[in-house]
C-alpha cells in the first residue's frame, strides 16, 4: 500500500507555487518596513494589478515569515463586536491652543467651500459647536444642526472612532513638544489616511477612492 500524501503536501490547480510564495512574502516585509499592514500591502499589490493568492492566504504567509523583526508593533484591544460601518462622512480639522466659536465657524466655511454644502451637520454638545455664531451660520445656509445627548461616553461618534487608526498607528508620537509639531504630524496624518489608508470598513479601499467613486 502507498502511504498517503498529506494535504499539505499534494499538488492541486490553485496552489501557490514557491516564486508567488516568496513574492508575497517580499510585498509583506516591505510593507512591514514601511510601518503598513498585510491588508494594506495586499489591497496596494490589487491596485498595481498583483492578484496573488488571496488576502486570507497573505496573512497565512505573514504568520510564516520567519524574521518578524521588522513587522510593525502597535498597541491592540480586546475584540468587540459591533455593527457595520456606515457610509464615508465628511470632516475638516484643525489643531489649536483652546476651543474658541469663531475658530469652530471657520473650520466649517472651509470644508464647505472645498466640499460642498451638506443637509446636515451633526456634532456633540461641546461650547462651540452650540455657539450662536456657528448656529446662525448654518441658518443662513439652510443646514439642519443636530446633536447627540449630553454627558454619555459616545457624543462623538466619529471623532472618536478616528482616535484607533490615529493613536494606534505604528510611529504616532503620543505627546508633542509644541502646537507646530502637532499640527505638522496631524497634517500628514489626515493625508495618509484620506489617500493612503487601505480602510477595513470599506472594503481596503482608500477614503478617497470611495468619496470620488474611483
């Protein structure tokens, strides 16, 4: 009797060979060298037109590189289920010494010159984002101002969710030595994950790509 092949061992149609093998493995550490994650370096390798082995098989040849030396260390949390995303919303940002109602105006003239006039605007409860100045200017524009409820641990829904990719990106600093410093690492920030950042919500596309339909 022949002894029996193992499945790891028998050669089928759709098998990796070892050249597409090591060529993913190289795509994946040099993502890893680059501070970006397997999903990220796969959904890169999908738009320059790489279609090898799928994103479930990138993560088993991940676990199998033998130098994880390089692959990126961030801090985790403990899993949760929670319900799908919703669609791609609309924000503009800005870092300040202090919360001020005519700065929470101005952030908002900008990111409807640049976007467009929204239906709705939707924030927490903060001083400035109840100003009378910022009410007027939605008045004038006809958009609708609403709020979440006071004093719960979710007013900000969207704002805080940012704070995982943002607070848990590989080179995030944690403090800074100034408000230039802040801004600087903000405003490359807010690029990256507008352009760059392959988002799990939406299918490892880029914001961007979403927003403009590319």
């Amino acid at each position: 009797m022949v002894d029996p092949i193992s499945q790891r061992d028998r050669a089928y149609p759709t098998r990796i060979s070892d050249a597409e093998r090591a060529r993913v493995a190289d795509r994946i550490t040099a993502g890893w060298s680059e501070g970006v994650s397997v999903d990220h370096s796969f959904a890169t390798a999908r738009d320059d037109g790489v279609m090898v082995a799928s994103r479930r098989s990138w993560w088993r040849i991940a676990a199998q590189i033998k130098n994880q030396s390089v692959r990126p260390i961030a801090p985790t949390r403990r899993g949760s289920s929670r319900p799908p995303e919703g669609a791609p919303v609309l924000v503009g940002w800005r870092v300040e010494d202090g919360e001020v109602d005519d700065l929470g105006v101005e952030i908002y003239e900008n990111a409807f010159a640049r976007e467009g006039l929204p239906e709705v605007v939707h924030a927490d409860s903060g001083p400035a984002m109840r100003s009378t100045v910022l009410k007027d200017l939605l008045a004038d524009l006809e958009i609708t101002q609403t709020h979440n409820r006071p004093r719960v641990s979710n007013d900000n829904p969207f704002s805080e969710s940012e704070f995982r990719p943002m607070k848990y990106r590989p080179n995030y600093p944690g403090t800074f030595p100034d408000i230039e410093q802040a801004r600087a690492v903000m405003g490359g920030y807010v690029s990256w994950y507008n352009t760059n950042h392959k988002h799990s919500g939406i299918a490892l596309f880029a914001p961007n790509e979403v927003h403009d339909g590319t």
